[in-house]
C-alpha cells in the first residue's frame, strides 16, 4: 500500500511531510503535492505532519476521494521532487478549511 495526498492539499501546499519523508517520495506541483506510490514505503510519518489532514493511507480513500488516488500516480510522474520544506502557498490560511478544492488544482 501507499499513502495520498488528498484535496486539502491544493492552494496550501504545506510542505511539513516532505521534510520526515525518508525516500523522497514527494512531488511538487505548483499549488498541490503528490505522492509517488512507486517510492512510498507506508511509513506514516507524514501523516501527523500535515497541518490540513491531507495525507492518509489509500485503503482509507473516503469514497467521494478515490479519484484522488490515480491523480497522485499520474502527477507523481510528470512532477519533479520535492525533498525539502518550502513556504506554504501565500493564502494557505485563506484555503485550508475549504471543500472541493480539485477544480483549483493547477496540473
């Protein structure tokens, strides 16, 4: 198994995880991240790390989320690495709390 990036991830882009991911397996897109499920070991240590709850195991993808699934795969492998903490996007805070997010996520 492998773990995702979900939508509460897009317009914030927090980069907490990069920085305890030991195999580099995040990616970095301009206002999302992905995870390359080709490189995560299912360590977990991201997961706590993530101020909006972004990150979590894919066998507990909430249905209305599975697509998000194949995006991380599909990113993961046009996106170069990301392995070390950057700032937040500038209205990060304005973003965080907000729903449906997807149509906001810059490929």
């Amino acid at each position: 198994m492998t773990h995702v990036v979900i939508e509460s991830c897009i317009r914030c882009k927090y980069t907490d995880c990069v920085d305890v991911c030991p195999v580099d397996c995040f990616r970095e897109g301009a206002n999302f991240l992905a995870i390359d499920p080709d490189e995560c070991i299912d360590c977990a240590v991201c997961i706590p790390e993530c101020p909006v709850n972004a990150i979590m195991p894919e066998e507990d993808v909430p249905g209305d989320m599975q697509h998000m699934i194949k995006l991380n795969a599909d990113l993961s492998k046009k996106w170069p690495s990301i392995t070390k903490r950057k700032p937040s996007m500038p209205d990060a805070e304005e973003w965080k709390d907000k729903t449906g997010k997807l149509p906001e996520l810059i490929r």
